[in-house]
C-alpha cells in the first residue's frame, strides 16, 4: 500500500500542501513508457521490412502478380485486333510515321478487304436466327424420322411392336445422363473455371516477360540481360531522350517495331536494323551509345552500332549479357602444324569478328599501322600476322623493336635484321634499316620491265620511339620528328609512297598517338588501319580516320585492360559488312613461347638466314668477307639472293649495289660468278678461296 502513496509538497510562503509536479527536463514515466513501445515498433517493423527474405517475398508476389497482368492486357490486345480494324489502321499509321508510303498504300488495300469481308459476315448474322430455326426444324424431323424409321426396321425383324420407339427411349434416355452429368460438373466447373482462366493469362504474361526487371531474382536480374525482342529495342529507342523519335513512336501506337528489320541471331549476339523516322539523324543515336545499351540492360560495350547502306538506318549489334568476356579459341597456327602462307593469295587467320566468324585478313601490297594505348597486346597482334607470313618461305622480314624486352626474339634466324632496344642508337639503327629498304625499292623500280622480286616486309614495333628521338646525325639532320629533314620520316614516306609496286612493305606499331609521334601523313600512308583500346575520340580519329570513326567505329570506348586483343580494323584487305567502314576483331592471342614454335617452323621452310643485329658504318666494311657472310651455310647462292642479303647486311654500303657492282669486286678474285642450270651463281668454296689466297688476310681468320 506504500508504493502507492503520493508524497505532499510544502509550500514554504503559503504552508499550503500541493501534489508534486513533473519538472520539464524529466517526464512522468507513464509518458516515457509509451514512446518506448513505439521507438521498439517501429525498429521492428523497419527490421522486417528491410529483411531480404521479405523483399524476396515483395518480388516473388509483385512478379507474378504483373504476369496475371500483363498477361490479361496482352490477352486483351490480341482479341481486340482480332475483332477489329485496329491493327490495320496501326500499321498504317506507322509506315506513314516512317515515310513508307509504299507499304501504307499496302495495308490500306489490306484494311479494304479486312472490312468487306467482316460487312459480308454481319450481313450473314442478321439472317443467321431464321437460318438457325430452319436447320433446328429440319434436324429434330429428319432425327426422330430416322429413329422411328430405326424402330420399326426392329421391330418387324423381331417381331414385337414395342421396338418402334426403343430407339427414340435410348435417344432421350442418353440425353437425360448428360443433363444429370452437367448438372453434377456444372457446380466444380464454375468453381475451377476462373482459376484455370487466371493461369491461362500468367501463363501468357510469363511467356512474355511482362514483369518488370526489379521483380526478378537478383541472380537472374544480373546476369542473364533482357531477352532483346522488337518491344524492348522500340522501348530503349523511345527512351533515348530524342524528341522527334519518341513522338514518331507514340504517334506509331505499339507498332514502332516496323521501325526494325528482322531479328538476326549474329555470333554471341544478335543484329538489327533500325530505319529512324524522319527528323531523326543516326549521329543522334551514335552519341547515346552508353543509354541505349542501359535501356536494353546491357552494358555500353555489349552494344555497338555501326550505319549500313539505307539511309536513315542504324544497324544494332547486341551481345549476350557477358559474352565478350568469355575468350574466343587458339589461333589455327597453333593447332595446324601443316597450315602455310601464301602472300599473294592467301589470308591471316588472325581472330574472329563480333557475329564469331573467322576474321581473316589479306597483307598483300598493304601498308599497316596498328596502334592503341600501352599493355592491351598491340605487339601480340602484329606479330600474329608476322608469324603467319613467314611461313611463306619467300617473303623476307627486317625488324626493328624499339622496346627491346624480347618479343621478337623468335625471329632471330629468321629475319635477315632484327634491331631490338629502346636508344637513339638502335633508333639509329632503325632509321637506316628503313634507307637501306628505300634503296632496295628504288633498285627494284629501275630494274628491267617485267622483273619479279620477293616481298620485303620492314616492321617496326613501337615506332613513336623513333619519331621522338633527338639524335641528330652527322649531315645535322635529325632521325626522328616529322619534318622533311627527319631521316626516319622521310624514309617511312618514300617507301609509303611507292613501296607497294615492288612488294616493299611498312609495318608500324605504335602506342597513344599524337600527332608528334605519330605524323598525319605517315598515319594516312597505311593501307590497313588498326586500332586497340585508346582514351579519346580524337586518338581513334588519328588512328582509324574521320571516315571510320564516323561511320562508327569506337576503339575509344573499348575498355581499357579488359579487352585485351580486340582491335578495329578500316582496310580493304579484310572482309567489312557492306555499308560499313570498319570492323571490330578479337585476335587469336599467341603467347612468346608459342610464338617461337611457330617461328622455328618458318625457320625450316629456309636455310642460310643470317641475321644481324647491328648495321655497321658504310666506311667499315669489306665486300668480299661481308660476300663470304652473306653466303652464310649455302654451298651456292643465286646472285640476286646474294644481292638481297648484303642490302640486309648492310643498307649503307650495299643497297643500291646492282649485279654490275658485285661482278666488278669479285672479278680477278677466281670467285667470280657462274651459271648453274641456267641461273648466276656464287659459290662459297671460291669465296673462303679467295679471301685465303689475299696477301693481307690470315688464312685462318678468313676461312672461319
């Protein structure tokens, strides 16, 4: 009883006694206990809320709950079409909305027929109820006609009048146990029968995705994409944000899929053509590339959208969620030891394009330039299509790699030069290596009418080293820049502008170009342009061209580190969708080790390879020993062979000698030349000879 006794305050002024009352700061606790409660509840509510079992449960109930609705709407739809006019009139709309007066005039004859023949058919309704009651008539007479007719056969081959209406009694009596059978399904018919109808419409709604993507489960929602249908590509196009499109599509009802062509299932995608309404240009599309890809829940890379032939049409490239992250197969180099190269005729199986086709591409009197940003396997590439060359044992290669970190080792012995450093002096070395093939093409242009040379391929990988080289020579002109003092440039140049017609080809790789170390003219000399991953718009200009770019080409947009080998391609040496001005490549990707099997079956398809590192000074040299190396292991060579390997060896002193030159050194030597089944010769046992028969040469020395 004390617990519940309130204590009295004293009133020290007045005396008077008075019930204590709650100070401001400190609430009664029959006020605290409430708002208690409720801080718990609302804790608990949120808690259940936020649960993910209770979104799963959200989801799972709204998923199928917008089958049932969407499935009744598509249901509905379809009906209404059915019964009317509405879908002749939609199209229409639509053609006229896409300037397609052809096809409009098309679906008005369409629509003509459609309402003379329903006309004939309501004309048939009004006549139908008399028409009905005629046929009942005749039926239920020609009916109990035949039964009695039935009955009486019976009854006179059994002999008892009672048969004349047994049949007539079946008749009725069948027809009572169907109304007694009704009578019995008809309560559980009426119970089951909107529920097999609301599954019939969530069956149609699942058939058609209609549930909103949120609805789906997280796993499902991630990684499978949007399935691409006509409505969802009219849907991400409506939404780009264009004015004019999105009224040309309301102004088309749900029709705006005549906007599209078929459907085409194209490698790890599939491929559409859309005709734009007009007002509507295809740059307006190009420059949404990223929300396009978003509207069909895909990402930017997933989508690439390049300009056919049509006017007003952009055609749409859409992958399988996450199919370009998978790895394309082995280059067929490495799997086909028999495989061979022909340069004139044949192809480089270098990859695949985007539709997983093979890309296969011809280097036939075609100048390359491959470039992109650093570490995403520019070398990887050319060299792919260096090694598929040199297995066409009459195509010699010089390279210079101004990286020099091994990549081309596996063309030792099998390039006739291979320079591999970062210095002005193996740029140096570079630069001369390029005069030396000059000079080869300007003998070549001089020789006779008629005359045939080998292919001469000059690669130089990482080739902004040397248009950005300092070293100035002894003549004061510069070996790098992009003037016409520069000795590289201007070597790249000469054999740009007339290497081709006597098969003396330039391949460059190069990485971020700027015009600094990568010159516009030098760029525009290539025949077949590559790109890899670059950071801007700007670069893939200068790599590809105005024109690739502009008909929609983006190695800018590809995606730095993580695609690795695929490049762009604008050439004419490789097969381009018509309409289009390049093509998109994922290269087979060959690693070093592989690389350098591959090299040594190239190495024995040729004997007597030297290669040399190294170019010496013009001044420093002695023809009939420097003879003696080119020579290397062959007992004879042909003189024009000879010719070619001493150009390699060195392009200072002997790339403009002609056959005049070499018979003239080694005359009175006894190494002269001679013929051999009808071709001049050199042979090496009359060189080693020679050179041990000269007064002034250890015998020793000269024959090693």
């Amino acid at each position: 009883m004390t617990d519940n006794v309130v204590p009295l305050f004293k009133d020290p002024n007045t005396g008077t006694y008075t019930l204590p009352s709650a100070t401001p700061n400190t609430p009664a606790p029959d006020a605290v206990r409430p708002v208690r409660v409720w801080t718990r509840s609302a804790r608990g509510i949120r808690r259940i809320v936020t649960d993910e079992r209770t979104r799963a449960a959200v989801r799972l109930v709204t998923r199928h709950g917008m089958y049932v609705i969407g499935g009744t709407r598509v249901t509905a739809r379809r009906t209404w079409e059915g019964r009317t006019a509405s879908r002749y009139e939609r199209m229409i709309r639509a053609a006229e909305a896409g300037g397609n007066f052809e096809e409009a005039k098309e679906w008005e004859d369409r629509l003509t027929r459609y309402r003379a023949a329903r006309h004939h058919r309501r004309m048939d309704l009004l006549k139908a109820p008399q028409d009905a009651v005629k046929s009942a008539g005749y039926a239920t007479g020609l009916t109990a006609g035949g039964l009695l007719l039935l009955g009486i056969v019976l009854a006179i081959a059994t002999k008892d009048p009672s048969w004349i209406l047994a049949p007539l009694a079946t008749v009725v009596a069948a027809i009572h146990w169907i109304v007694m059978v009704g009578t019995v399904v008809w309560g559980p018919a009426v119970t089951v029968g909107p529920w097999l109808a609301l599954l019939a419409l969530w069956g149609v709604g699942r058939r058609q995705q209609t549930a909103p993507q949120w609805t789906l489960p997280a796993k499902q929602r991630d990684t499978a994409g949007a399935p691409i249908t006509p409505s969802i590509v009219v849907t991400a196009l409506r939404d780009l944000g264009i004015a004019p499109l999105r009224s040309a599509i309301k102004e088309m009802g749900d029709a705006g899929a005549a906007m599209l062509g078929p459907i085409r299932i194209a490698g790890c995608g599939v491929e559409v053509d859309v005709t734009l309404p007009s007002g509507v240009s295809t740059a307006e599309v190009q420059g949404r590339r990223r929300k396009l890809a978003e509207n069909l829940a895909r990402h930017e890379h997933e989508v690439f959208i390049t300009l056919p032939t049509a006017a007003r049409t952009v055609r749409l490239w859409i992958a399988d969620s996450g199919a370009l992250d998978e790895p394309i197969g082995p280059s067929p180099l490495t799997t086909d030891d028999s495989l061979t190269a022909n340069y004139k005729s044949g192809r480089a199986p270098w990859g695949q394009d985007l539709r997983g086709d093979g890309a296969l591409i011809s280097l036939y009197q075609r100048m390359l330039l491959i470039t992109g940003l650093s570490n995403q396997g520019k070398t990887a590439a050319l060299r792919a299509l260096a090694l598929w060359l040199a297995l066409d044992r009459t195509v010699e290669f010089r390279i210079a790699d101004l990286k020099g970190v091994g990549d081309w080792d596996m063309f030792d012995g099998l390039a006739t030069t291979l320079i591999q450093g970062p210095t002005d002096e193996h740029v140096i070395d570079a630069t001369e290596m390029l005069e030396a093939g000059v000079a080869e093409m300007e003998r070549r242009i001089q020789a006779p009418p008629g005359s045939t040379f080998p292919p001469l391929v000059l690669v130089v990988d990482e080739a902004q080293v040397a248009f950005m080289c300092p070293a100035v020579g002894d003549d004061k002109r510069p070996y790098g820049g992009s003037k016409a003092t520069s000795r590289y440039f201007m070597a790249a140049r000469k054999i740009h502008n007339q290497g081709r017609a006597v098969d003396v080809l330039l391949w460059e790789g190069t990485q971020d170009p700027t015009d600094q170390n990568l010159p516009k003219l030098v760029r525009e000399g290539a025949h077949t342009r590559i790109s890899l991953a670059l950071g801007t718009e700007s670069q893939a200009r200068m790599a590809l061209g105005d024109k690739a770019v502009d008909g929609g080409a983006a190695p800018h947009l590809l995606r730095q580190g993580l695609d690795k080998g695929t490049v762009v391609v604008a050439s004419d040496g490789i097969t381009i969708p018509a309409g289009q001005a390049s093509i998109t490549v994922r290269t087979h990707y060959i690693d070093t080790d592989t690389a350098a099997v591959i090299a040594d079956r190239a190495k024995n398809l040729r004997s007597g390879v030297v290669t040399t590192h190294t170019l010496p000074a013009a001044e420093e040299y002695d023809p009939l020993a420097d003879i003696l190396t080119a020579l290397g292991t062959d007992t004879r060579v042909l003189t024009q062979e000879v010719l070619k390997r001493l150009a390699a060896l060195n392009g200072k002193a002997y790339g403009r000698w002609s056959f005049i030159d070499l018979k003239r050194v080694l005359d009175g030597t006894g190494a002269e030349p001679y013929k051999s089944d009808g071709r001049m010769v050199i042979s090496r046992d009359r060189i080693t000879r020679a050179l041990t028969n000269r007064p002034d040469t250890d015998s020793t020395s000269a024959a090693e």
